[in-house]
C-alpha cells in the first residue's frame, strides 16, 4: 500500500517508477495526492468569474489538467510536480471556458477596442500611457473609461494563458508560464533558443511598476485580488483595473509579435 502523503525523496522515487511503468496504480495514488491542488486552484480562477461560471465545473476542468500533467511530468528536469500541475490544471480550465465560448460578445468586442486604443497610443508615444489618454482616444469621459474596465476585468485573466509560440509540446510558451518560471523577470536566465519568452519578459518589464508588481504577485506569488490589494494598500476593485490593464498592454504589445512568427 503506497502512502498517501509522501516525503519528497519518495515521491521522486515514484516518480521515477511511474515514467517507467506507468503503473495504474501509482497513477491513482498521485490523483489522490494532488487533488486539493485542483480545488486550489480553480477557486482562485473562479474569483471574478461571472455567477454563471461554476465552481464544480472548474474542478472538472481541472481534473483532466491534473491528469495530463501525471502523464507529461518529467522527474528529471529538477522542477516539483506541483509547480509544474499548476500551470497545466489551470491551462485546462482555460482552455475549457474558451471552447464554451463563456465571455459575452460585447464585452469581447469592447476589450478589442480598448486593446486596440492601447496599442495606437503606446506605439505613439513609445510609453505605457495613461487611463486619461485612453479614455479620449476611445472618445469616452474618464469615469466611464474606469466602469468599462471593470465590466471587462473577469474576462482578462484567459489572455495570460494562450500560448505565443508553438513548436513541439516542449516549446509552447504562454506568458503566465514566462512569469511564473522566471520571477525575476530577467531575460538572461530564459533558455536561449526560446526567444519568444525574452519577448514576453521584455514586454513585461516595459509595464508600470504598479501593474508589473500586479502580474508578479497574482501569478508567481500565487495572492488574490484581495490580498494583492492589501499588501499594495489599494482597493480589490483597484488591483483588479491595474491586472486588466497589464494584461491589455501585454496583448496588444504581442498580438503583433505572434502574427509575425505564425
């Protein structure tokens, strides 16, 4: 009988086993193991998630993430399984809520606009501008600008997760894997021939300190919304326009980058 709480030098040793055998039962026990992590991490997804995205049906998507990081886990890369899970049960959970098509079309179109505003500015001006500016490039009052943000900040959090570049399985890179594997954010220690993420991390560095401490803290630190806004004495609702904005930034900076390696 395989423990189910395991020390660390005896889950590498099933791990080892595992990528040999691809014992079943080895397989149920790390199921097992590893199933609190997909109910933590499709809570924190469902937080700012519309009423009509539940949260079971989160944990369901997350489970076949869960799985598929059993499968691909590969011990000798020196990375912790649970690191690794992460990153693919909340893939999946994406990945999920994209087929099903759950964002209203309007609130899709208006963050195209927005995108879009941010994008003529800033390759304008050659620096992150403000929400004032974007307000009147889209030929809107400030305040009103402000609302918008917030209609369309629990529909930002998919973008971090398309994938930017696509060779082999080994080489999809997504930006939320760029942050999360490289907290630093420095473009030196990135792998050399993956050069989309120094492009990501570039991109990432060029964000306003406020939003850049944002992204960091949400997806490397693994904070809420909330607990973000505590740690910066700022509103939830304030971290949440600040995290909607970095990622607005971030796409209309690589939208451009991606259509010219596709």
């Amino acid at each position: 009988m395989v423990e189910r709480v395991l020390d660390e030098q005896r889950e590498q040793e099933m791990w080892i086993a595992y990528k040999k055998s691809k014992d079943p039962k080895i397989r149920d026990m790390f199921i097992k193991q590893y199933a609190p992590l997909v109910k933590y991490v499709a809570g924190k997804v469902a937080i700012g998630m519309p009423h009509n995205v539940e949260y079971d049906d989160l944990v369901g998507f997350g489970v076949f993430g869960l799985l598929d990081a059993i499968e691909k886990f590969d011990p000798d890369k020196h990375v912790k399984f649970k690191t690794y899970a992460v990153t693919r049960i909340r893939g999946a959970i994406f990945d999920e809520l994209r087929s099903i098509d759950w964002v209203p079309r309007s609130v899709r179109q208006k963050t195209r606009e927005i995108e879009e505003a941010i994008h003529k500015l800033e390759s304008s001006f050659g620096r992150a501008v403000s929400d004032h500016e974007i307000a009147k490039e889209m030929g809107i009052e400030l305040e009103d600008f402000q609302k918008l943000m917030l209609k369309v900040s629990g529909t930002s959090i998919l973008s971090l997760n398309d994938v930017w570049y696509s060779g082999d399985d080994n080489d999809k890179v997504s930006i939320a894997d760029s942050i999360e594997s490289h907290p630093s954010l420095n473009p030196d220690i990135i792998v050399e021939k993956e050069e989309i993420k120094r492009v990501i991390v570039d991109s990432i560095n060029e964000l306003p300190e406020k939003e850049k401490t944002v992204l960091v803290l949400y997806y490397y630190e693994d904070l809420t919304l909330k607990e973000i806004g505590q740690v910066m004495e700022v509103t939830e609702s304030r971290v949440s326009q600040l995290h909607t904005k970095a990622i607005m930034r971030l796409r209309s900076k690589l939208t451009n980058i991606k259509k010219g390696i596709m």
